[in-house]
C-alpha cells in the first residue's frame, strides 16, 4: 500500500483494511478487528468510530471459525461491558480494554454499540445464543442506567 492508497482515510479503513486482513492464515484479519474493536471504536474522532464500526464490519462478513471465536467470546462481550459503562462506576471488563479513552465515555460507548451493531448485522447466524440475548437487552439496560 503506497501513500496515494492510504491518503483517502475510508478507502485505507474499508479496503485497504480488507485486503491486509486476507494475507497470511488469519493472523492480520484477528489484529485488525481486535485493532478496531478496542482502539479505533474509542477514538475521539466521530468519523473514525463510524469508519472503525464498518471496516469491523466489512472484515467480518466472511467469518471463518477463529473469527466467530474470538468475535463471541471476546469482542462482543468487551464491547457490551464498554456499552454499559457509566462514566462513574466503569464495568471491570471495560477498564482492561486499555483503550486511549476511558472507558464509560460518551465517545466509548458510541463506539462500542457502533461495533456491537456493525458485528451484529454481518454475523447474525454465527452469533451466540448468549450474546444474542446481551444484545437483545442492550437498549432496556442502557435506558435504566441513564
């Protein structure tokens, strides 16, 4: 990828992204979306989560086995934690992100229900019964907490 490939900073999200992540066995597709799910859905800038949550998106619509793993048992349940922070009493799971933000920001829980929604609109059958039901209780849980 040269400057002119990564000068556009969507293009360098959604497609340069996708084509790094199909190098190699997997390995670069697993950092770049544990990358984006606890670094870039944090980020201060609003586009950048935006673009974060559907680069997330776009490296998970073909999901392979080790993609689903680790989308189920750690993605998904770091983002909801993050989600549900509040800004004073910050969930466990959530602080050992070790985003650049703190976690019960605005910016990180926009962030993360961005991810959580990008996941969940491109991997609906692979996603666990468990997170399902997380996911399903997600709003009622964010609206007792305002």
């Amino acid at each position: 990828a040269d400057y002119w490939t990564l000068s556009s900073r969507r293009h360098a999200y959604t497609v340069v992204a996708a084509q790094i992540a199909s190098l190699g066995e997997q390995t670069y597709r697993l950092e770049l979306i544990n990358h984006l799910a606890t670094r870039k859905l944090s980020h201060q800038d609003v586009h950048i989560r935006e673009l974060a949550a559907e680069a997330l998106g776009s490296l998970c619509r073909e999901p392979t086995q080790k993609v689903i793993a680790q989308v189920n048992e750690k993605i998904i349940p770091d983002l909801i934690s993050k989600a549900l922070a509040s800004e004073t009493g910050e969930s466990t799971a959530a602080s050992k992100l070790g985003s650049g933000l703190a976690s019960g920001t605005v910016q990180s829980r926009h962030g993360a229900i961005l991810g959580v929604a990008a996941l969940t609109e491109v991997m609906q059958e692979h996603i666990s019964a468990d997170n399902q039901g997380t996911i399903r209780n997600l709003v009622p849980s964010l609206e007792k907490i305002r």
